[in-house]
C-alpha cells in the first residue's frame, strides 16, 4: 500500500488514513506513531520542550529532548508558533497509575507556520471570543462541549431507533406558525411568504397518522428579541409524536428519554466532562422517576420558596426565575403538568375534568437550567380544534392540512420537544447556550 492511500480499516479502527488519532494512542503503547494535527501549546525547560498536539480527536502532550532530535529541530520546535499544522513522530508511552499518555517525540516537521493566533492562552473576553468563535472551536472547554452535543446527538436518533420511531424530516418553510405568530421569521417565497420552522410538531402529528411512532430532529427558529443565557434565535430540537398516547406515556417516554440520554454521555465523555470540570455526581444521582407535579401545585412551591417577585398570577407561565425556584426544591428533572389551557399553545387538548387546564407538561431541568422538554396531549377533537384556530385568530385555510388528520381516523396522541442546547448547556455545566452550539445565533449576533 502506497503512502497516499487510504487504508481500508472498518471503523472505529485505531489508524485512519495511515496515521494515528491522538483518541487511540493507547492502544499503541510502546510503538512509534506518526501525528497530525496542530500546536495547541508550548514551553520549554532547558534541554526539554513540551508540545501539546491537538489532532480534533484529542489532545497529547508531546516530550523533546534536546538529545532526541538534531539540532534545527530542537530549534524549530522551540519558535513554531500556536496552530501551526504540524507532523510528529514518536514513541507511546503510558504512566503505570494516571493511564496518561505521552508522546516521546523523535520526529517533527511543520506542514504549515500560523501567523500571530488571536486567542492566546489567557483569559479573553466574551465579545472578544464570539466574534473569534470560527477559531473559539479549537480551544479545550469548546472542543469538549460540542464533543458532548455530537454524542448526545447520536444517543437521541438510537433512543428513537430502539423505541420504533420513524425519523420523518419537517421542512424548514412553512406557511403557518405553530408556536405563535410574534416570533416568526417571514421570508419571500417566489410570488408568495413563508416562515422558518417554529416546530415540526405538526408535521409529526400527522406522520404518526401514517407511521404510529415518529420523530424528526432539526433547526427551528424564534424571532424573540430576548438576551438571556438561555436562549437562541436558531436552535435544534427533537420531536417525537405518538399515536394513541396519553399526557402520563408522554411523560413516561420523556424520563426514560432523558434518563437514556444522561447515561449515553457519562458513559461516553467522561474525558470532555472532566476538561469541563462539570460534577458528573449530580447526573448519576439522577433516576426514574422524576417528581410530577400539577401546575397548581408548582404554584405552591412558588408561595412557600420564591421571592414577592416570584409570585405568578393563577394563568401566566412561569419564567426562567420561578423555574428555578421550583427545580432547587428537587435534586433531578421535575415535571410540571396542567398548565392552563390559556398559556398554552392552541393544539394543546383540554384536560377532560377541568377546561380551564391543558394537557401539557414541561420539564424543568435542575440546577436552574429551565425548560428542556414541553408536550402534552394534542387536541384530538375537529370542533374544539377549529374553535380553537378561530380564537387564536388564525387562518383556518393554513391548517385544512391539519385538520384533516381529526377528519380522516382521529386518534388520541401527543408528544414534546427536547431542545439540544438546553439539554447541552446543563449536561455541560455551562452558563450560556451560546458555547452549546458551533455558530450560535443571537439577537445581535449574525456572524461569524
């Protein structure tokens, strides 16, 4: 086999492309390697430079001895700068406790000198990061986060997958709102107008007329013009639609749902959780079941716990504060259910002992995370679905589509979506959803 040619390994094999991942090089122990990647850091102790490689599937610390390498590369070494593409070669060695590997480096070559990196390693601000965010990416805590956001990813379709659920993809356009008509975002179609996708929810409704189990999963968009650590303008979430379940399958789906989740990433990131420096104790502490509790009730905990600011008028949905307040009275995932039927969205079935009262449900993440999943039971019934429509002032010609699926066999269903970043950002520890997705988009950030 030619040096040029890739290898014809199965995946998940240790060598790609006839070179090592930095992922594998325990496997390698006590073998020479050859890396590629970038010079994430440097520092020199006299006749010793350490050099910390990054190649996007790790990161090692690299060891040179002034007597391992001639002297133009022991020099070279000592001036490349930050982010320099890089090629090294080098003995795997592994430390007989920690299990740390190192790189005694024999080998190095620069593929590609970088000029002056704009992100040091010393504390930057905010602004500053955002509006570098194209180069953010390459730094530890970022690489470690969306390291966890694609696995999480990858835990939502087996979930599904294992469950029978069909994926069937939501389009992006759309010609009605679902979540409300004050946050969309109209664009020009052709001779006509469009939005971008609130939710695919109703899309799903009617796949699971066809399909019984479904889900789609992509980009939804919200023209709220809010800046809190919580949300986004664009953002991704998970739908799943079921055929004749009730609020309580809903919400039983949910917690094994979330429970899956949390157990796919401490199994699969502890590495990315420990550079994070998130406590793994508080989510292998969570498990089934998850308190569920009525909106009234949620109410309570408000009057006995929250602050006179805190107190909400029998109606409204609660804000980020008050879901605070009530999560810091549960050590996991808590649900709160029968909001009222009039902070709820138009779909949202009536719950049959009390009309003023909806079948929905929120889950409300710990550690002042907010709101990570909302569902409920979806109104089943064409009359009360077309009233429903009118008093919303809707157009009723947008939802024939959707009415149709009350006219032709109606069933009982529900479901709920999950936000990614939301999810993301408390798995993480982190303080803002802006760091949970690779080109976040904000308010007033359109770029880069």
């Amino acid at each position: 086999m030619s040096s040029t040619t890739p290898n014809t390994i199965p995946t998940g094999s240790v060598t790609y492309y006839n070179r090592v991942l930095i992922r594998h090089l325990a496997n390698h122990v006590g073998q020479v390697v050859e890396l590629y990647g970038w010079l994430y850091n440097r520092r020199s102790s006299g006749k010793i430079h350490f050099l910390e490689i990054r190649d996007g599937s790790g990161l090692v610390q690299g060891v040179m001895g002034r007597n391992d390498v001639d002297e133009a590369t022991f020099a070279l070494a000592d001036h490349t700068p930050q982010e320099s593409a890089v090629k090294v070669s080098g003995t795997v060695s592994q430390h007989p406790k920690t299990g740390a590997v190192e790189l005694h480096i024999n080998g190095f070559e620069v593929l590609s000198q970088a000029g002056e990196y704009p992100i040091s390693h010393k504390e930057h601000g905010v602004g500053f990061l955002m509006d570098n965010r194209h180069l953010w990416l390459r730094s530890s805590r970022q690489h470690a986060a969306l390291t966890i956001r694609s696995e999480l990813c990858l835990a939502i379709h087996q979930y599904f997958h294992q469950h029978g659920f069909v994926q069937v993809d939501a389009p992006i356009f759309t010609p009605n709102a679902c979540e409300g008509t004050t946050n969309l975002f109209e664009t020009a179609y052709f001779d006509d107008k469009a939005y971008l996708t609130q939710s695919g929810q109703l899309y799903m409704e009617a796949a699971a007329a066809a399909f019984g189990r479904v889900y789609c999963f992509g980009p939804t968009f919200r023209a709220e013009k809010s800046k809190t650590r919580r949300h986004l303008t664009e953002f991704w979430m998970v739908e799943p639609e079921m055929a004749y379940a009730t609020l309580d399958d809903v919400m039983d789906v949910a917690e094994d749902f979330m429970v899956y989740l949390i157990g796919h990433v401490l199994t699969h990131c502890r590495p990315e959780l420990a550079t994070l420096e998130r406590d793994v104790a508080k989510l292998e502490a969570i498990v089934k079941p998850f308190p569920r509790i009525s909106y009234d009730e949620a109410l309570e905990l408000l009057k006995q716990h929250g602050s006179e600011e805190q107190q909400v008028p029998w109606g409204e949905d609660f804000g980020g504060d008050e879901e605070t307040v009530i999560s810091n009275q549960f050590d996991r995932p808590v649900f709160i259910h029968r909001y009222p039927t009039q902070c709820k969205a138009f779909y949202m079935k009536e719950d049959p002992t009390d009309p003023k009262k909806s079948l929905s449900v929120d889950m409300i993440g710990p550690e002042g995370y907010g709101e990570l999943i909302g569902g409920g039971q979806r109104e089943d019934d064409l009359a009360v679905l077309e009233q429903k429509i009118a008093a919303h002032g809707l157009p009723k010609e947008d939802f024939e589509w959707f009415l149709d699926v009350r006219r032709y066999g109606t069933f009982s269903h529900g479901g709920f979506g999950l936000g990614v970043e939301r999810t993301v950002a408390w798995l993480c520890g982190l303080h803002h959803v802006r760091e949970t997705i690779p080109f976040p988009r904000l308010l007033d950030r359109l770029k880069p």
